[in-house]
C-alpha cells in the first residue's frame, strides 16, 4: 500500500515558461513534450526577413529586457489563428513581442485618469534607452545544467507537461487562481484587496490545519480576510518552515511565497531583504544590454531559486518520517513572457462575477489600471513547469543506453536523490 498523503506544500516561483526551464531536460517518457523530440520549434523574425529563429538550450539567467506577460502581450505571444471554433494559438509571436518591448514599440499600457500621464512616462523612458535587436533572445531557454535542482527532481519524481497558468496574464491574477479558483475577473495586476473565498476557508471547513511561509512582503496579503487576528498564528517567516518538518509539526497545507523584492518592504515583514529576492522573476534578473552578451557570471536571484527549490526538498527529506507522507508542488505563477511551443487549451470555464471589490481598489482602479481588452476567460495561459516530489510519484523511465536507474543517477550537487522506497 502506497503511504498516505497527509501534507501538500506548495513552492510557486514567478514567471518562467515550460519550455523556457524544462524544454531540453533529457526525459525519456514519450509523454514529455518538450523540445528535444518533434520540431523544428521556432518563431518568425521580427518582421519578416530571414529563416525562423528556432529555441535553444543557451539561456543565461538574465536578460537585457523583461519580457512583457501583460494580457495583451501575451496574447500576441499565443498569436491565435483561425475563425471561430477552428481559432487556435499558434505559439508565433514570442519573438514580436520581446523585440518590440526593448524597442519601446508595445502599445500604451495603463488607462483610468491617470494612464495617460503614466503612459507618456513609460514611453519616455523606454524610448531614452531602447534595446533592439534582443527578440532571438526569448528563443533561448535553459541548459539543464543551469536549473540542475527543477531538472533533477523532474527526472526523479513526477513531472505535468500540460499544467497551464489559469490566465494568459499576469502575476496577480495568476496566484489568485492558486488561492481562490478565481482572479475576480482581472487578468493584469490590480492592487488591492480581494475578498473572494479561499483554499484556506475551505480547509479550515474541513477541519484541516493550514500555513503560509513567507519571506519579505507576501502577494498573498492581498487577501484581507487571512489577516483576522484568529489567522495570525498561520503566517510564518520561511526559516520556521526548517523547524516544523524537524519537529514533525507541518499542518496538512503549507504554502510557500519566495522573496519577490517587493516594491513595498515593510520593516515588520521578516526576511532577507528586497535585495535577496528569490522568485526567478526575469525582472530580477536584468543588466545592462552593453553587458549582456560576455556576461558569464552568478545568477544571483535565479541562483537564489534554484537553491531555494533545493532547500525545500533537502528540508523534507530531513525528516523521513514527514517526507514519506508528503507531496511537495514545485510550480511557476506564469510564463513571464518566456517562450513555450504547446498551445494552451480554449474550452476552460469562466469563474464567474467578480465580488465586491472594497472601496481601496475599485479607487486604485479608477485612477491608473492597466489597459487589457475584454477576455472571456475559456482560454488559458500557456505552459508552466510544475514538478510532483512525492514517494508515491514515479520517475522517469531511464533510456537503456544509459544503464541508471534514477534512484542510481548521481545528485545534482543540490538535491540528493531519493532514497529506496522513499
């Protein structure tokens, strides 16, 4: 009999594509649709002009430029064809849209009373210091080496290669999906408070205990109602996550929120600082361009991701006892603009109405939100790594010509791999 699963965490990253972390991981299962089986893979150039640029496994973990993942970004990077049911995402307009965001060519971004002004600042910075010639750039995705924890515990464990973002958007959105099934009709970031009912109210429902690692300003404080006083003795610093699994004390549900480097950094929000983020945000990961090509140095926040994907796993298997009976999520909020091949799905339900929004966001709306035209919500985001390590998982089959079992396959210097039986 397979142990029980008694603890889910879940570790969610920000803004990385299928294809852009896990696309050349060297899986054997048919089933993983990555980049190393049928192709070629590729996008047009901007513009027209030359052959297809085709996706490679020479990723460096920063960019010159932040992708641009706004809904209307994204949905020129799925570029969707055909007349109505045949319409489809045809996954061609990555390179477009990265190309045009260093060239301070996107479309104005921000409407309400002030988005004008706040458009007119956004093209007057963008176009002071424009990027071109970068597009190529998001074809690149990662050599497994780079991500050697994600990649190690994709072999080892259990991996979805159809696990899409609920929103061709952004990050708010996104992880409202993860925590209310809903991102009350927003597919762009819109701060301030949610009110809509959440994983926790339904656990708490079913006398289930629940708790939140966070480290610096968590997204998740958008949620007022987890701030009732009865909830306080939820939330806990990331390090006192090390301390639970010691003693055995881990509730049925624990999310955990990395270090985004939050624009707002609260002196009662314990953690490492803004400056040690943690998240793998490409937007925390920027140089500058003149650097950009002989830049052969650390990854410093995507290194930090790497490592802290490490530390959750090593932190569970420490306990034998609590890693038997757990299954560890490792996922991305959202793609982040980052280039992916598979098409996301286009038959998904609408969550319905929003509810009321509170007084604080529908002002922060009426004065600056950003720009996105109407979306039904029957399409997903496209892809998102998300790993499954759990004893109860399977790993991948080992191709014969190499002779390891995954059990056998050394450690990726980060993860040690699993133990027989668990």
């Amino acid at each position: 009999m397979p142990p029980t699963v008694d603890h889910v965490v879940v570790l969610a990253l920000e803004n990385r594509s299928f294809d852009h972390m896990l696309g050349f991981a060297p899986h054997s299962d048919p089933a993983f649709d990555g980049l190393l089986g049928d192709g070629p893979h590729t996008n047009p150039p901007w513009r027209g002009g030359g052959p297809p640029i085709p996706a490679t496994p020479d990723a460096k973990p920063v960019l010159p430029v932040d992708p641009d993942h706004s809904h209307d970004a994204v949905m020129q990077q799925l570029q969707l064809k055909g007349l109505g049911s045949a319409r489809r995402p045809t996954m061609q307009g990555f390179l477009a849209s990265y190309e045009e965001k260093g060239r301070a060519l996107a479309p104005p971004s921000f409407e309400g009373l002030l988005g004008p002004l706040a458009n007119w600042w956004a093209r007057r910075q963008a176009a002071a210091n424009p990027i071109p010639d970068r597009g190529r750039e998001i074809m690149r995705c990662q050599p497994p080496g780079t991500v050697e924890a994600l990649t190690t515990l994709a072999l080892q464990f259990g991996v979805c290669s159809k696990w899409f973002s609920s929103v061709p958007g952004e990050t708010w959105p996104n992880r409202n999906f993860m925590h209310a099934a809903t991102s009350d009709g927003t597919v762009d970031n819109h701060v301030g408070f949610y009110y809509d009912r959440t994983i926790f109210d339904q656990l708490e429902d079913g006398h289930r205990t629940w708790r939140i690692y966070y480290d610096d300003t968590p997204q998740v404080w958008a949620f007022r109602e987890l701030w009732r006083p009865e909830r306080l003795a939820n939330w806990f610093p990331f390090p006192d996550f090390a301390r639970h699994v010691e003693q055995g004390e881990l509730p049925h549900y624990s999310f955990i929120e990395p270090n985004h480097r939050p624009p707002v950094h609260l002196p009662w929000t314990p953690g490492s600082g803004p400056e040690h983020s943690n998240n793998q945000h490409p937007g925390n990961n920027l140089i500058p361009n003149a650097d950009y090509d002989t830049y052969n140095g650390p990854g410093g926040d995507f290194e930090w991701g790497e490592q802290l994907i490490a530390t959750v796993y090593e932190t569970l298997r420490s306990n034998p006892a609590i890693f038997e009976r757990t299954l560890l999520l490792i996922t991305y909020d959202e793609h982040g603009g980052c280039y992916d091949h598979v098409a996301p799905p286009m038959d998904a339900r609408s969550p319905g109405d929003p509810v009321d929004r509170g007084w604080l966001r529908s002002l922060v709306d009426l004065l600056l939100r950003r720009k996105a035209k109407a979306f039904d919500f029957t399409l997903l985001g496209p892809r998102v790594p998300a790993v499954i390590v759990s004893p109860t998982s399977r790993p991948a089959p080992s191709p014969p010509t190499r002779g390891t079992t995954p059990a056998s396959r050394p450690p990726c210097g980060r993860c040690s791999p699993p133990r027989p039986g668990g």
